[in-house]
C-alpha cells in the first residue's frame, strides 16, 4: 500500500490511486486527554490506574486537563475511585444496556462523547474488549489510532508521542498524528506503574445522558462465560517462572512447573513454547503475548529476543539461566547464571525444598 510498487514499474502496469485524507483544520479546536474506562462489570479494570498514571504525566507538560471516561451499569462509587487515581473529571455514562460488554454500544457512545467533547488525546488499554472497539471509535472519528504501545510521551505542547514496536520486534517506532484529532492510542496492561490512590483529591463529575438509539445492538447478549484457569493468573502473579525454547524438552517444562508450584507463582512461556502447543496461548509472554510486571521473573532457556523482553521490562527482578554467555538477556538480567538448564533447574529445585524444610 505504499505505493513503491508503481515508481519502479517500468511498463507502468501497475497504478494506485490514492484518495487524500481530509486534514482536520482546527486542531486548536481539541482540547482534554481522556483515558477511557469499561466497566460493564461493576469493577475498575488494573490497567486504569496504571494509564492515569501515565496520563496525568502527559497532560501536567501538555497543560491539558486529565479526564477518565467510564461506562458501565451501576458504577457506584468508581467515579469517585478514579478522581483518587489521578483523573481531574470523570465522564459517567451509566446505562442498563452497558451491563454486558458490546464493542457496538460502546464505542458509538464513545464516539458520540468524542464529537460533543473534542478531547485531543483517546487512551485506552490494549485488552481484549479496548481491541475489539477502539478502532471502531477511531474510524467514526476518522482519525488514526496506534495500538499496543509500550511508552507515550508529549512534544510541541500537545502533540502525542505513541511509541510501540514494530518490523517484528526488531525496530521501536514514534508515531505522531499530525493533522487529525482526536489522536488515539491503545496501551498493554502493566506497562506503567499506577499512583498511589489519594482519597482526599478532588475532582468533577459529569453524568451524561446519551440518545436511545445508541443504546441500541445487532448483536444481543445471552450469556456471558468466563473460562476457569488453573493456577494464579500470570497478568497479576508475584512471581513468573518463564521456559524459552532453550529447555529443550516437555520433561523439562515439568522440573518448570515444579519450581513454580515451589515458589507459589505462574507459569510463563515465550512463542516457540505456545506454539509447539507445550503450554496454553495465555501464557505467552511478550509483543503477541501479555506483559506482565512481577517481583520476581525466573527465565529458563529464554534467549531474550525483544519479542519476548518488551512484555518483562517492567519486572522487579529479573532471573535468567542459560547456557549461552551472550544471550540478550543477561543484558538485562538482575542475576544471571550461565549454565546447562538441565543440571541447574534440578539443583535449584533441590535447595529450595531444603530452605523450605521439604
């Protein structure tokens, strides 16, 4: 689609048209950053204070007043919850129809607020629901939206820096919107660190009313299903013990789930390992996988690839044990050990239960 193909076709058998976006022409005219909330089950998502958190930092150098968007049935005191996170004003849309997630109601009421409001920056978290209607939004709007961004950053005031990686992992981008607003902008849970809450900060809060045909789907939803997973969850666990490729075997990836049941935490994996299908896609780590931020992470095998590193960066402490000294993840391991997993994996297991009287 970027129309190289054209420049170098000598017989010019090939011609792309391109239709010129339209350039919004005032800018000046937006004004606010939103971090967007779904809350359809009552609860405040974790990823919410940790984008606040982000969020507050972007608009204390953009100048620019911080709102939190929530929608939801029976918020009960989130609002007030959010304002404590960080947010100067809560937007509340509380609806009946919004007890049950559809990515088509909330995101026409979202671009409906959008419109009425002219905030400048839309920041949502890059989960499944954010997935399945921030675009969505970002199209109503016919603006442009970067997804899964790992860092945000401000320039020239108010323009968003949304920096994310791309080529496969091999190379970070910064991408700008320069002629359209609102500029949009998804982010993974656990890349930012959330603010202590302040119960005692104040801020507004606007209830608003949306018209009913909003309210209204073609899809209905009978009944909601959450799968049961075994073991903590690896998004929320203190301690992740994480098997690359470099374990070499399926009998090993049980000394693995050993270790972990030792030390009460979740079991991770990198790509090739949910790939060979040794453990479930939740567990995958990295830019196709989740991030998490735990106390403590045990890499076993893992050659540290950035496919793979982008979802750990923010891990207290980082453990890493592999046979080869010049793995990338001794760059940015806390201890490593160079070592043959085979024989250290079964020593490590031993002087745990040892510690443990076991």
């Amino acid at each position: 689609m970027c129309g190289s193909c054209e420049d170098i076709c000598l017989p010019k058998a090939i011609v792309k048209e391109f239709e010129k976006a339209p350039s919004s022409t005032d800018i000046e005219a937006y004004s606010g950053i939103w971090v967007v909330c779904e809350a359809p089950d009552g609860e405040i998502p974790s990823w919410a204070g940790e984008l606040l958190a982000k969020a507050k930092e972007l608009a204390t150098k953009s100048g620019e007043e911080l709102s939190c968007v929530v929608l939801g049935h029976s918020l009960g005191d989130i609002p007030k919850e959010l304002i404590s996170l960080g947010a100067d004003k809560v937007l509340v849309v509380d609806e009946p129809a919004l007890a049950s997630f559809s990515d088509e109601i909330y995101g026409n009421i979202l671009a409906y607020l959008a419109k009425k409001e002219r905030p400048s920056t839309i920041l949502a978290g890059s989960t499944t629901r954010g997935r399945a209607y921030i675009p969505r939004v970002a199209t109503m709007l016919e603006t442009g939206l970067t997804a899964d961004c790992m860092d945000l950053d401000i320039k020239d005031k108010n323009t968003l820096l949304q920096i994310r990686p791309t080529f496969g992992g091999n190379l970070i981008a910064t991408i700008t919107c320069k002629n359209h607003r609102p500029q949009m902008a998804t982010v993974r849970p656990h890349v930012f660190k959330p603010l202590e809450p302040d119960s005692n900060k104040t801020g507004e809060i606007v209830n608003f009313s949306v018209p009913e045909e909003l309210l209204n789907s073609t899809v209905k939803v009978i009944e909601s299903h959450i799968e049961p997973q075994e073991g903590p969850d690896i998004t929320e666990a203190d301690i992740v013990i994480t098997v690359g490729r470099g374990i070499g075997d399926k009998e090993t990836l049980e000394l693995a789930q050993e270790l972990a049941d030792l030390l009460g935490g979740a079991m991770g994996a990198t790509r090739p390992i949910t790939d060979e299908g040794w453990l479930p896609d939740r567990t995958q780590i990295g830019q196709t996988g989740v991030t998490i931020a735990p106390k403590l992470y045990i890499g076993l095998g893992v050659s540290g690839a950035v496919h793979h590193t982008v979802g750990i960066r923010n891990s207290e402490i980082i453990v890493a044990v592999n046979k080869d000294p010049e793995a990338p993840i001794f760059d940015m391991a806390t201890y490593g050990i160079v070592g043959d997993i085979h024989e250290v994996l079964p020593l490590l297991i031993q002087k745990i239960k040892q510690e443990k009287g076991l």
